[in-house]
C-alpha cells in the first residue's frame, strides 16, 4: 500500500449562523457549495497547482439538502475557476456522514491514494447552517422523514437519537460528567483559541475571503476570549429541565468551508510539495445513538489499535467539541493527557459547520503538530446516530 499526504489544507473563516436572524452570519449570502469553491482556488493557488492535475474530489456535507445538494459533487468543482472546465475528468462524490462528513471525504481520498488509484486528491467540506437550518425546522418542512417502523423500534429511542443535544446529555449522566466541568472545559476552549488567534496560529489556514457582499470575511465570529466561568455558569439548560447541557457547553450553529489537498509520494516530488503529514490510519466505528458522544473515543481505540500505537504516542489530540461532554468522555476514557488535546481551542469556540469540521480538525492537527515538533497526531469526531471517526497522521 502506499503513503497518502495531507500536502495543503485551507479554510474559510467561520461564522456563526441564524436561521432567524441572518445579518449576523457573514456568509448568510452565500451558497455552501460556492464557499468550498472559493477555498479550493486558493487553495490551489497557493500550491500554484494546475487544476488538471486533480483526479478526485470528495465533498462532505452533513445536511445535503435543498441547495446544500451538489449533483454528487459537481457543483463545487464546476464552481472552482482553477478546476471548471479543467476538472471535467475529476471525479467527485458527496458524502454524508454527519459530522463525520469531513474526515470520511479526506480517508476516501486517502484510500484512493493508497490504493494506487491517483495521485492527487482535494477533501473538502461545507455547511451553511443559516441558509439550510438544523434537522427540526427540515423534519417539520417534510424535507428530512424518519421511518415509521423505526418511531416505534423497541431497541431504539429515536426521539433521542435525532436530538444531539439529548444524546450529550445522555453521555454526561453515563459518564458522571457535571455541569462545571463542562463549564470549565468550554472556557478553555475559548481562552485556547483566542490565544492562537492572537499568535496567528490560524493565519496559514484561514483564508480571507470575500462573501455576496465582495466584504472580506477574514476572521472566526464565534471565540468569545472575555467569556468567564461565571456567565458560562449563569446559562440556562437548553436541551432538558435541569440538565448539564447549554449553549455555553455546546457548538454553536455555524457556517462554513474547508479542503485538503492530498497527494502520493510521487505527485509529491512531481510537484514540487512539501507535505504537512502522512496519513497514518482512519477508522470509524458505530456506537449506542442514545450516547452517539462515545463514538469519538471508540473511534480513536479502533484506529490506535489498526496502527498498533498508543494513547501515550500521540503528541495531540485534535477531539471534535461539538458538546464539552464529547471531549471529557474521551480524556477520562482514554487517561489523555489535557494539554495535549485541543490546545488551539476547539468548535466550542470556532464554531462546527458540521461538514467542513473534519478537514478543520485533521488540518489543524497537522499545523500544530509542527508548530510543537509532535510527531503523531489524532483528531476525531462523534457522530449522529451513533458513530465515530480517527484520523492518525503522522509529522513529515
């Protein structure tokens, strides 16, 4: 088998999303599929690449519906001016695996490079969670259905299992995590990334892109760095009468787009390239959809033992924060050290646009690990319904 590379990866700024309220979303005008094509131009540009030279594209959306629906991907090569007419022989595809989107467009990707299949690839992922509401508002629309033999499955609360939220609450009276150290988690996530922002630590991901409007959008909207414990502590339960979880302790509804750029050995030197990380292993896994929180850990057992490495090799932990309960499942299950996971914050604080989240996570993985001379890496996600997905990368 051979090595697959994350050689590039980039990102647009993420910006909080309202349905309701759609001034304060930066992207509120601007389609998902359009967004992703403006990060793999430049993208593309900035490895000065030829679009001609990408085989394959994968898309990840954890909601492809209404105009989040991308004829399998088609729309945003079409859409790339540096892969349009250029790209007619890329093949594309969309996936959807929920917020696990992201990282399962990147191991397609990977896997066709290790397979022998090509030799370069892009990943990428969008959401656009003003322009396309959460689950509720689509189930009502008739957008979204559930079957009727499932409604009424013994083995299966679906109620729960459609309502994150609930599913993290689940997770937290499972684990006998409270509510301060949600609380607590959620301030460091937030304090982490404002930190990184001011370092610049995002600067070589997070591209300065124009929106509808032709206004830069060039910053996250959502780390709030002068958020204290006692206002996180001071909101209400959103999900439960007197429950763990809030909107301090959750991610907030964001908009969104990333891409990686992967390549073989020999595109690699062909072009010219020096790589960010080796793609190690991938590994996802299904998990109780009542407490879909526990796939992340899972996962990362899974592909840990698939690489015959340790919790104790990895240098940083990139653990998807889609609720604070997900991460501290994940520490405590696997003894992790605290310092080596999230240290640039997390989507507690830069948001989760569910289907570029995975890109974000392994990217930004591979950043950090140069950025502290780590060598091996692992970012994972949860799943709805009930899943988890690893990465494992390894510093070049």
């Amino acid at each position: 088998m051979r090595d697959a590379y994350l050689a590039d990866y980039a990102r647009s700024g993420f910006s909080r999303a309202h349905p309701r309220k759609p001034e304060v979303d930066a992207w509120a005008d601007t389609r998902g599929d359009a967004l992703l094509a403006g990060v793999i131009d430049a993208l593309l540009e900035r490895q000065d690449l030829d679009g001609a030279a990408v085989e394959d594209l994968s898309v990840g959306c954890a909601l492809p519906v209404k105009e989040q629906w991308s004829f399998g991907g088609r729309y945003p090569l079409w859409l790339a001016e540096r892969l349009g007419a250029r790209g007619r022989g890329c093949a594309t595809r969309q996936i959807d695996q929920q917020c696990g989107s992201g990282l399962a467009a990147l191991r397609g990707t990977a896997r066709e490079i290790q397979a022998g299949a090509i030799e370069v690839g892009l990943a990428g992922g969008f959401e656009n969670m003003t322009r396309v509401p959460m689950g509720p508002a689509l189930f009502q629309a008739g957008v979204l259905t559930s079957p009727a033999a499932l409604q009424q499955a013994p083995w299966l609360e679906l109620d729960v299992a459609l309502n994150m939220g609930i599913t993290a609450e689940r997770l937290a009276d499972a684990a006998g995590i409270e509510r301060p150290a949600m609380d607590a988690f959620a301030l460091a996530s937030h304090q982490r990334a404002a930190a990184a922002n001011a370092a610049g630590h995002f600067d070589g991901e997070r591209l300065a892109l124009a929106n509808a409007g032709g206004e830069p959008v060039a910053r996250d909207a959502t780390i709030r760095g002068d958020t204290s414990a006692e206002r996180l502590a001071g909101l209400d339960p959103v999900f439960k009468a007197g429950g763990r979880v809030t909107a301090g302790n959750s991610s907030p509804l964001t908009s969104g787009a990333a891409a990686a750029l992967l390549m073989s050995e020999r595109a690699l030197a062909r072009h010219g390239v020096t790589p960010l990380a080796r793609v190690v292993d991938v590994a996802d896994i299904g998990v109780a959809p009542e407490r879909m929180g526990e796939g992340a850990a899972a996962a990362i057992r899974r592909v840990l033992k698939q690489a015959g490495l340790t919790a104790e090799a990895i240098d940083a932990w990139e653990i998807n924060e889609a609720f604070a309960a997900v991460p501290l499942h994940a520490m405590e299950e696997l003894g992790l050290d605290p310092e080596r996971v999230n240290v640039w914050g997390g989507a507690l604080a830069l948001g989760h646009p569910l289907g570029a989240t995975g890109i974000r996570l392994a990217g930004t993985l591979a950043r950090i690990l140069h950025a502290r001379g780590g060598r091996y890496g692992c970012a994972a996600a949860c799943i709805g319904g009930g899943q988890g997905i690893a990465v494992l990368l390894e510093r070049v």
